[in-house]
C-alpha cells in the first residue's frame, strides 16, 4: 500500500550499517517531509563521493588524489608505518599528535566468520608497502578486539617472517583509570607489560 | 586531513535521524568500501523520491498520483476518516485489518517545543476534509504519548465545535498483558473505560 518510489527509497536506506526497516522508514519520512534540502545534498554527496573518492596508493586510506596528503607530505617520518582498521582510527590516531610516521589502513579486520579474509584487508599490499626499503618499524594499531589482535598477530608474523621490526601499542590501564573499575583483563595485561622506572 | 568528497558525505549522512558524527562515518566508510552499489541505489532512489512523492491532495499520506490508492478505493467505507501522526501508523492500521475507513496522515504530532505547530501538521486541510459532507465519524488515532494526546485533544475539540462525531482509539490493557507488569497509568485507564459485558 507504499507508493513504489517510497518502498524503493526505505529498502535503499537498509544498505546503511545499523538501519533497520523500522529506522528506515523514519529516515525516509523525515527526509521527505522535514529536510528535503538535506536529501538532495545526501543524493549528491553520495554520487560525488562514489565519483571522486578512490584509494591512495600508498596507505590505502580514502582520497581524492592518487596519492594522499598524508603519504605525499614531506615533513613524515617514513621509516615507521601504523597499520590501523578504518579511517576513523587514521584520525584518532592523528589526533594524538604523537605520531608523524606513515599509515596503512587495512579498511577492515581478520574476520572470517563475516567473509573478511587476507584478500578483503588488502594483507598482499601491505607487505610490498612495509618492504619498500624504506620503512623499518611496522606498528601494529589495530583495535585490541578479538578480531583486531587476530589481524595483529597474523600480520606481525608476516612481516617478521621478512625481518622487519613489528612493534605493537601498549595494553594497559586508560588514562585517568582507577583500578578498582578497570577489566581483569586489561589489569592483567598492565602487570604483564610493567615499565620499568 | 580527510578528503573533501568524504567530508561532504560524511556530513550529508548527518540529516538523517539519529546518525551522529561517528554513526555517519562509519556509515561512509561502509558505503564506500563494502556496498558501493547499495550507495548507487541509494542516492538514486532519494532523487527518485524526491522527485516523484507528493503528498495525497486527500489524506496527505506519501503517494505518486494525485490521490493515493486508499482514497480512491471505491471499497472503502468514506464516512469514517482516522487520524494519524505518520506513514508508519497509516501501515500499522492496516495490518490490522479491522478499520475499512479513509484516513488523514498529519505526517507529525503537536510539539511546540520542536516547532512544530498547527500549520506543520495540516490541521486547516485536516478539518476541510472532515467537513466534505460524508464524513460522519473522525476517529483520532494518534499515539499515547504526551504529544499525540495534546494532538487529539486539539483536534477533537476542534473538529467537535464544528458538529462532528470524534472517537479516540481505546486504552487499556494490552492483549496479553499481564496486570502485574502493566504501568499503573495503563491500569487506571483501563479501569476507567471499562466496558460493560
């Protein structure tokens, strides 16, 4: 009893992570009804950024240019490389402002169960990347989740495999975090990976 | 540091309802890399919408023709028209199968405090066609909440100093609910409008 184009625009918004039918409806409605302005700007967003956005050569992360600004700046550190999940994890990173090496974002994690193996996180690229001459260090910045550790282990074994220096961030307590509140787990790593003073 | 066309997306994800600055970029980077065709059929089917969805000159739900397929049914029984806030609830009272009226969409409820008053849902056109001479019975059909109360209570009044025969959907315990676990709001309504056997 849905007009088509309605029925049509709902199920477009399932492709969304997260949306559901119910949520779809709701995002359709408002669109249609309360922000028409901001649907049209979604639809050309979309087309423009389908259009201009590809993956830089080098780090993988999404960019406008072959190249992108990160990987193409001269004031790099190119002999260290972190290879993060996602963009968003590129941009923390860089939000730390203590880091001013190179990157490479894998856009995923290991995770077979959902279809996402070695071919899908680009694994083969990675490695050519790590063994330009170039890079000495490899940081391991992938999330500390079960499928984040998993993508750690099996590329830190790849490129020792090929000699070169894998390092990984440090576990620990949080910053600001009170034992009594931290995980067992995450303690247990803190006593583990003691600094010595 | 992120490309511009990224950025674009990034923030044109953001009208929709509920999605913050994280939600939108992992809704981007899930487009971009995992369901560049869903995106396609996405920006496509929003200037589909955009284009091809007017509202009902009747009931002012979403529809492609000039009178959506409810209103020009000839098996609908026209005296009785239901009122409702959304498209979702149109769906919901179908589903049940138990109401062959016509309906009138206000596509929202009375909030003042979001902006959204008398003009927003419609109420003019609303009582111009209860008044079309064969509506005999206006059953207000928004929801529960504070909003959509002040909403019926609004249009019953109004639609009753014009002579009309209003009804608001029943309140009570819902099928299968179980007194202890119902709100005492729910159970003192129930008792209230109970019905005589």
């Amino acid at each position: 009893m849905q007009p088509a184009a309605l029925e049509s625009l709902i199920n477009a918004l399932r492709v969304l992570p997260g949306v559901g039918p119910k949520s779809a409806a709701r995002m359709a409605y408002h669109l249609l009804q309360r922000d028409r302005r901001g649907a049209e700007t979604l639809a050309g967003a979309l087309g423009h950024a389908l259009t201009h956005l590809h993956h830089c050569r080098l780090c993988n992360n999404f960019s406008e240019a072959e190249v992108c600004e990160v990987c193409a700046s001269t004031r790099r550190d190119r002999r260290q490389l972190a290879v993060v999940e996602m963009p968003a994890d590129f941009n923390m990173m860089e939000a730390t402002q203590s880091y001013n090496g190179l990157y490479f974002v894998l856009m995923g994690r290991l995770s077979p169960l959902d279809g996402i193996g070695p071919r899908e996180i680009h694994l083969d690229r990675l490695i050519n990347r790590a063994l330009d001459g170039t890079v000495e260090e490899v940081i391991l910045a992938t999330n500390f989740t079960p499928e984040g550790e998993a993508t750690a282990h099996t590329i830190g074994e790849l490129l020792k495999a090929r000699g070169l220096k894998v390092s990984r961030l440090a576990r620990g307590v949080p910053v600001g975090g009170e034992l009594e509140y931290v995980d067992s787990g995450t303690l247990a790593q803190a006593v583990r990976d003691r600094r010595a003073l």
